[in-house]
C-alpha cells in the first residue's frame, strides 16, 4: 500500500516538473535571455559596459529568464556563446521570449551593424567585417525561429577610436528593419552616439532596469519611456531608438495592485499634440519618435527654443534614411544622390567607396539632378555634418529639453546613486551588482510563465539582497525589515547521490577542459545557494523543524507535539518528496548527458563532414586546374599548327593582299565620306533642334507666364470679391448683432463661433495631415515600384541587347570571314586584271553603301537628337509651368489672405462703430425719455403711472420676445455661417490635398520616368 502510494507521487510529481504532452508543454511561456558586456577595450576601453550588463542580468533574473552572462568575450568565444544560444531558443519551443543585450562597441558598414569584441583590431574601415561580428548573423537565425518574441537591446552607440587611418568610419548604428515578433532598441538613434555618464552604471542600462521593474508595461511602451527617462537624464544629450513588430502584447512583469504611482504617459501617446502646453507637446513628440509628431510640435510651436533641437533631430534621422536607402538601392544614382544632399555628411567616403565597387565616377556629372533637393529644409543643413553626431555637441547650442514631471512616475532613489558592483569571481563573469531593491508590491511575474532556474533574484524579487563588498555573503530582508533565508527550503539543494555527485564531477571536468566557455555560462548572482547557507537533509532524514526565520515559510507543514503519527507521516512525506527529487534530479542528468553526447557526436560528423567536402572540393579544383592546363596546351599547339599554315600560304596571298589594299582605300574614303557626312547632319540636326528648343521654350515661357498671371488675376479678383462680398455680410451681420439687446445672445454666438473655427481648424489640418500623408506614402511606393521595375526592366533588357548582339557579332564576324576567304581564293585563281576589276567594281559599291549607311545614320542620329531636344523642351516647359502655377498659386492664397484678413478688419471695425452707435443712440433716448417722464409726471402724476406702469409692461414683454427672437436667429445665422465655412474649408482641404497627391504623383512619375531614360 504504501509503496503503491510512493510510486503514484513519484508520477505524479514527474509529469508536473516535465510534463505529460506537447500541448501542456506549451501552455507556459519560457524566458531564456543572453547578457553581454564588452568594455576591456585595448581602443576605447568603456568602464560602464560589464556594470551595465550585470544589472540588466540581475533585473532580467528577477523577471524569470533563464540568463546567460559574461563579459570581455574576444571574437571566437563571442561566435560560439552565439551559436549556443540560438540552438537554446531552437530548443526552447514556440512559447519562447528570448532577450539579447548587448554592451560594449558597434559599428555600422555598409549599412551593417558590427559587434565589436574585445580582441578586435581595426585600424582601417575594411577591416571592420574581418574583425567585428555581423549582428544580422544573430538577428536571422532568431527570425527564422517560432518565438513569442524577440528582443535585441544594443547599448553599444558610443564614440570610438576605431579606423583612424584615413578611409572615415561613420559614427553610431545603422537602422535595422524588425522582423515580426522582434523588437529592435538602440541606446543612440542611428547615426548619433550615447553619452558617458560618470557614474557606476549608464544612463540607458539603468533606465532600462527601471522602466522593466515598474512593471504594467507592454514591450513598446517600454522603451518609450526608457526614451523619455534617458533625454531626461542627460538633458537632452542622447535620444534612444527602437522599432518593433510584435503582435501580442509581452509584460516581461504585471501589475497586480497599486504598484506604482500613476502617471499620464499614456497621454502623450493618444492626445493631440496641440493640446497640451509647449513642454508636454515636446514630450508628446518625443515618446512618439515620428516626423508626423515632430512636424506637428513645429506646427504649433516654430518659435519656442526646443524648435531647434526638433530640427535637428529630424536632420539626423534623414540624413541616416537617406543613405540606408542608398545602400540598398546599390546604385551610382543613389550615392550621387546622398553626396548632392549632403557633400559632407559622415558617409561621404563610403559613398565612393561604393562608387568605386561600382565602377562610376566618384562625383556626380554636371547634368545630375536629385528630385526633391531645394525641398531639404533649410533647418536642418548643417546637422549631419558633424565628424560624430551628438546631442550635447557644444557647437550645436541646443536648449535643455523639459523634465517629464507629472508624465512619468518619480524616479526611485536607490537608481540615482547606484554603488559600483562587487569585483568579479573570475575572467569572462559579469560583476554581481552590490544591492538588489525589489520591485514593487504590486508587481509581480506574469502567471503564465515556466519556471526557471532557482537563483536568489528569481526567488526574492519582493525582498531586498544586499551583498558584502568584503566577502561576498548575501542578506535577504523582506519588506518588513526581517532577515530571512535567501532560498526558501522548498526550493533550496537536496543531498545528492552518488550518480549525481558523479555527474556534476564530471561537467565541472568538461567545464575545467573548457574555461571560457564554462565562464560565459555564468549569471549575475548564483543559481543556487552556496554551502553551508541551509541544512541539508539526508535521504531519510527530514528537514530541521526548528522554527522557520522570520516571515518564512519553508513549504513543510509544522509538526504537532502532540501526534507522534502525525510526525511520521511528515516525515515519510519529507521522504517521498526528497526520492522525487532525486529521481527528478538524475533524470535530469541523464537527459543532459545524452544531449550533450548528442551535440558531440554531431559536432563530430559535421566537422567530418566538412572536412570531406573541403577536400572533394580540392580534388575538384585540381581536376579543373589540370583540365585548364591540358586546354591551354592543347589551344597553343593548334595555334602554332595554324601559324605554320598560314606561314605556308604566304605565297599565295600577293593577289589577296593588292585586293585588301584595294579595300582598304576604298574603305578609308568612305569613312571619310561618313564622318563628313555625320558631321553635316549633326551640325545641322544641333541647330535645328537648338532653335525648336529655343521657340518651343520662348512660346512655352510666354503662355506659362501668361497663363500664370491670368489665373493669378482671376484668383486674385475672386479673392477680392469674396472678400468684399464677406466684408459686407460681415458689416450687415455686425450691425444685427449690435441691435441685439441681450448679452446672453452675443455670448452664445460668439461661443458658436469659436468652436466653428476650432472645428475647421481641427478638419482642415487633420484633413491636409492625411492627405500629405497618403500622398507621400502613395509616391514612395509608386517610385519605389517604378524604380525597381524599371531597373529589373533594363537590366533584362541590357542582358537581352548584350546577347543578342554579341551573337549577331560573332554570326557576322564568321560569315564575313567566309565570304573573304571564299572572294581571295577566287581572285587568287582569276588573273590580276580580273581580280583588279573586280576589286574596283567592289570597293565602289562598297563606298556607295557605306555613304548610303552614313547618310541614314547621320539622318537617324539627327533625329534622335531632335526628339531628345524635344523631350527636353517639353520637360523644361512642364517644369516652367509648373513653377509658374505654384507661384500664381501662391499668389492667389497671399492676395486671399490679405483680403480675408482686411475684410476681418472692416468687419471688425464696422461692429465696433455699431456697438457705439448703438450705445449712443441709447444713452440720447434714454435721456430724452427721463425729460419727458418728468414733464408728463409734473403734469399728471397719477395718469403718467398708470400708463407708464401699462407700457413698461407691454414694453418688457416685447423686448423680450424680441430680444428672444434674435438672439434665436443670431444664433441660426452663425450656426449656419459656421457650418458653411466648415464645408467649404473642408472642400478646400480635400481639393487641396487631392492636388498635393497630384502633384506629388506627377512628381513620382517623372522622377521614374528621367531615372528609366
């Protein structure tokens, strides 16, 4: 019974720790993590790097990952701790969240980005792929997995000494595109470099760590507030970045209560722009990180000093987009492109560098354009120009940005004054951070997770850990103050057997055989408890019942001094649990033992496997080498072969070589009569397409202007006479309104009118908004499209013309030596007189062809040119016109505003005479009235009462009506006004936006069709 009893426990307790199926396997969310940081640095050593990367590991522990960490990795152990942790997140199933950080230096190439490790030795900008790491090596194979998500945090944007030697190394990161479930974070936008914080830990390391322990936060939001905290820290200095394509929402903790003081970040992200104050719409751009927003914040705020530091934001943001763009184009267009917008931005000599790979010249022809180029701001030039781009570049003189009071919860204490870490146990171990401060009561890890390995992080994350900077030894306090044991006893190490002690001799061996690899695995703080922490317990001895440290539970239920059967059960209890986790641990290890048997024997015949293909590889090269060279034997024994023949026949080659003779005058006339030919027609095509240019341009130039200052009258009459004709309206309506004998009325319509313009300023900039933005989201496609059809067109079409004509070539050049051998040995057989006369007839029918091909050569190239100068003045007179329509237009709206705003005035000052003459009006009758009440009231007092009683009544009742009544049609009117004005603004609106898109997909259009000619 009681065995049957044990065993039954035995299984069950085995399919809770491993499970029972794949599908209860992947109910629970697994969170494996690989913590990095770089900073021994022979160039450019960096003293927060290794800090950084253990308390982020130490954060990352408390939020149940599975890490992995260690420091100062040289480039061979940097790619195996890599692969390692891919084949990890192989392993780990679809339910995985895996988490990359990285701290040191990286550099961007090309368009790359390059880990640096700590061996590395660049001194020119060629040698950064043979020495630095690919990060796209990394992010891929993670893409390819089936993973909750991904998370890659690079604190590596730093100033650095790197490739001094003459080729320019570009400074910061390149931009990244995320893959879906990925989340890509930088500590520095791309292009810009991280600033140095003085401190034991680093600005973005330590906002990271705060923002993740705050908890109730999904992965974008996260890093939007790590943006906000960190141009907080550094006045403005340095400006995160991140992109990321996760469709479910990941919380690395949850909020379970009132964890935290509430804060309004999340207005930033949904209010509009214009509604908070200048500091809160800063704020508001910033959490967003979007050209919308930041247009916006310029928008409604051009004049206040943050205004600068927007430009110059976006300045770096293009100059970084554009040569991403560039480089993924790969064309000598591109980089003409980049070096006409930017002739000294930081990617200036790889852009010929590139050039160079290319073939082109390294400077654009005179005749190259780049469409959009006087549409740079004139703000942002200057910006990108800087050797490294920073922030806080002194020469830039940018205004502190504000602080984030009242949007962000206060920043906790113990963050502003982080103590250095402990020193580090040994080579390649992360520094273990001297305290670690709980997260909050009301934080907590999410339910849904699987569990991970038992560390003091993971098993206090609501206690604090203090370490002694002397010994090491830890102190756990709850939150009361109590000391208590840092690993509860239900989760503390058992006595292992024999096997196991066996097993875990044997990996401390494998780890001996292999020190570097065995230090990379280290954490921040140990997995489990050090000896001599806790009591250990026998295999038939329970755990000590003395009384459990204060506010600790060791998971045993307490044995009753009165019930000695109660005592044996618990301790048989304590018995079964101890053989499970045995059992638990020694299966454990023989699963471990066969992986890594596994893992060897296929690291084992991959390597054979490899070392077979490499040598089939060199008898193949070989074969071909010796092939090659029997070839080229061969090919210069029927060289010299045919050489002896054609030394034998010389005799027999007099009469040829008088023909050839014969041929080569006639020819050389001819070629003269072609080039004189082709002289002509190209002079003559020149002059005639120079002056159609010249009319066409003339005519072109004088109907554009024409047509420009016609519409602009037209405009400019229309604008006026709405503007009398609003001017009028307005006077009438300031005159109603100054009849109007109530207060209440005149409140109610301006009110009305109020929100009338608020409503039509809010539709006419939220409908120019969406349309600017379809229209250039819909002209970057367009182009984008028409750019790689048109490319992968004449590509196509390059290779198809290159085959076929060399075909043609070599089917000419074979047919022409078999009429030429055939004719010399005809003449050869023929005697001289004949061979004379024949070659006379042919060398004139000869010229006369070749005239003939000249003369319609020189007329096909004449009007190539012609139809090019034609194109051309078509061009130039879209161009003119469309320049004269934007000026006429621009016109229009400056005469418009004019006469609206002088209309306004008039309307203004007409209400303003109104209401005085109204006023005066009233002060006279009121006068003339209290005269004559007092005449009559002399008169007949008793009478004047009675009727002035009767008539005051009769008096109020109609004003009131009246007064009622107009208020009620003030208030229709101006209903009705402001209703008009806010179609007709939004008929503007979407006219105008309409035409935008126009224009700018006429843009487009002839962009891709001058990028096709």
């Amino acid at each position: 019974m009681l065995r049957g009893r044990i065993l039954h426990f035995l299984l069950v307790l085995f399919g809770l720790l491993y499970g029972v199926g794949s599908g209860q396997s992947q109910q629970f969310e697994r969170r494996i993590a690989l913590v990095i940081g770089n900073g021994a640095y022979q160039v450019s050593p960096l003293a927060t790097a290794a800090n950084d990367a253990g308390l982020i590991a130490q954060t990352l522990q408390a939020a149940g990952f599975d890490v992995v960490g260690a420091r100062d990795l040289d480039a061979a152990t940097l790619r195996s701790v890599f692969r390692e942790f891919v084949d990890k997140a192989r392993m780990s199933g679809p339910d995985t969240v895996a988490f990359v950080y990285f701290a040191g230096h990286a550099l961007q190439f090309e368009g790359e980005n390059y880990l640096v490790p700590v061996d590395a030795r660049i001194a020119a900008a060629s040698d950064v792929p043979l020495a630095a790491i690919r990060l796209a090596d990394l992010t891929r194979p993670l893409a390819a997995l089936a993973a909750r998500a991904r998370i890659v945090v690079l604190d590596a944007g730093r100033a650095s000494s790197f490739a001094r030697s003459g080729e320019g190394l570009a400074a910061g990161l390149a931009p990244m595109r995320s893959e879906a479930a990925s989340v890509i974070a930088f500590n520095a936008s791309p292009g810009t470099v991280g600033a140095e914080s003085g401190a034991a830990y680093g600005h973005y390391a330590t906002a990271l760590a705060e923002m993740i322990k705050a908890g109730g936060v999904p992965l974008d939001a996260l890093f939007e507030r790590v943006r906000v905290r960190v141009s907080e820290l550094t006045d403005g200095a340095q400006l995160t970045w991140n992109v990321s394509l996760v469709g479910q929402p990941v919380m690395l903790f949850e909020r379970t209560g009132a964890a935290a003081e509430p804060d309004r970040f999340q207005d930033l992200l949904t209010r509009p722009i214009t509604s908070f104050d200048v500091h809160g719409a800063y704020l508001a751009a910033l959490a967003r990180d979007a050209w919308p927003a930041y247009r916006e914040f310029l928008a409604a705020h051009p004049d206040d000093p943050q205004a600068r530091r927007v430009h110059a934001i976006m300045a770096v943001q293009r100059e970084a987009m554009t040569w991403w763009q560039a480089l993924r184009t790969d064309h000598p267009e591109g980089y003409w492109s980049y070096l006409v917008r930017y002739p000294r931005g930081p990617h200036v000599i790889e852009a010929r560098r590139r050039l160079s790979h290319l073939a082109a010249a390294l400077e654009p022809p005179p005749s190259f354009s780049v469409p959009g180029v006087e549409q740079l701001p004139v703000e942002e030039m200057g910006y990108p120009e800087r050797p490294v781009i920073s922030f806080a570049d002194p020469v830039l003189g940018l205004a502190p940005p504000p602080v984030s009071a009242g949007f962000l919860s206060p920043r906790p204490a113990y963050f502003a004054e982080l103590p250095p870490p402990l020193p580090s146990v040994g080579a390649f171990v992360l520094p273990i951070p001297v305290s670690y401060r709980p997260v909050p009561a009301g934080v907590d890890r999410p339910r849904h997770l699987a569990p991970a390995p038992v560390n003091v992080i993971g098993a206090n994350i609501h206690n604090r850990v203090d370490a002694n900077p002397a010994d090491g030894a830890l102190t756990v306090t709850d939150p009361a103050g109590r000391r208590i044991q840092p690993i509860p006893g239900h989760l503390g190490p058992y006595q292992p057997t024999a096997a196991a002690r066996a097993s875990a001799k044997g990996r401390a061996a494998r780890n001996r055989a292999r020190p570097i690899t065995a230090a990379s695995l280290a954490v921040a703080l140990p997995a489990a408890v050090p000896p001599g922490w806790l009591r250990q317990a026998g295999p038939n001895e329970p755990r000590s019942r003395s009384a459990p440290t204060a506010g600790y539970r060791s998971g045993h239920a307490r044995i009753p001094a009165a019930s000695l059967r109660q005592e044996r059960l618990s301790r048989q209890r304590a018995a079964e649990i101890e053989a499970a986790q045995r059992a638990a641990e020694q299966i454990a290890d023989e699963r471990a033992q066969a992986a890594e048997r596994s893992a060897r024997e296929w690291a084992e015949a991959a390597e054979k496997a490899a070392r077979e293909r490499a040598e089939a590889a060199e008898q193949a090269a070989d074969q071909a080498a010796r092939a090659e060279r029997d070839s080229a034997r061969e090919r210069a024994q029927a060289a010299e072969q045919a050489a002896q023949q054609r030394a034998q026949q010389a005799v027999d080659q007099a009469a040829r070589e008088r023909s050839q003779a014969a041929d080569q005058a006639v020819r050389e006339r001819a070629e003269a009569a072609e080039r004189a030919a082709r002289h002509r027609a190209q002079h003559a095509a020149e002059q005639v397409a120079r002056e159609r240019a010249e009319a066409a341009e003339q005519a072109t130039r004088q109907r554009a202007q024409q047509a420009a200052e016609q519409a602009a009258r037209e405009q400019a009459q229309a604008a006026e006479r709405a503007a009398a004709e609003r001017a009028q309206a307005a006077e009438q309506a300031a005159r109603q309104r100054a009849q109007a004998a109530e207060q209440t009325a005149r409140e109610r319509t301006e009110a009305a009118e109020r929100a009338a313009r608020e409503r039509v300023q809010a539709a006419e900039q939220a409908a120019r908004q969406r349309a600017q933005q379809a229209a250039e989201q819909r002209a970057r496609e367009t182009a984008e499209q028409s750019a790689r059809e048109t490319q992968q067109r004449a590509r196509e079409a390059t290779e198809q013309r290159a085959r076929e004509a060399e075909q043609r070539a070599r089917e000419t050049a074979q047919q022409r030596a078999r009429e030429a051998e055939q004719k010399a040995r005809e003449a050869a057989e023929q005697s001289a007189r004949d061979a004379q006369q024949r070659a006379r007839e042919a060398s004139e029918q000869r010229a006369r062809e070749a005239e003939q091909r000249a003369r319609e050569a020189a007329e096909q190239r004449a009007r190539e040119a012609e139809q090019k100068a034609r194109d051309a003045n078509e061009q130039r007179a879209r161009e003119a016109e469309q320049r004269a329509r934007e000026a006429a237009q621009q016109r229009a709206r400056e005469a418009e505003q004019k006469a609206r705003e002088a209309a306004e005035q008039r309307a203004r000052e007409a209400e303003q005479r109104a209401r005085d003459a109204a006023q005066q009006r009233a002060r006279e009758a009121e006068q003339r009235a209290r005269e004559a009440s007092e005449q009559r009231a002399r008169e007949a007092e008793q009478r004047a009462r009675e009727a002035a009683q009767q008539r005051a009544r009769e008096a109020e009742q109609r004003a009131r009506e009246a007064a009622e009544q107009r208020a009620r049609e003030a208030e229709q009117r101006a209903r009705e006004a402001a209703e008009q004005r806010a179609r007709e603004a939004e008929q503007r609106a979407r006219e105008a936006a309409q035409q935008r898109a126009r224009e700018a997909e006429q843009r487009a259009r002839e962009a891709a069709e001058r990028q096709r000619r």
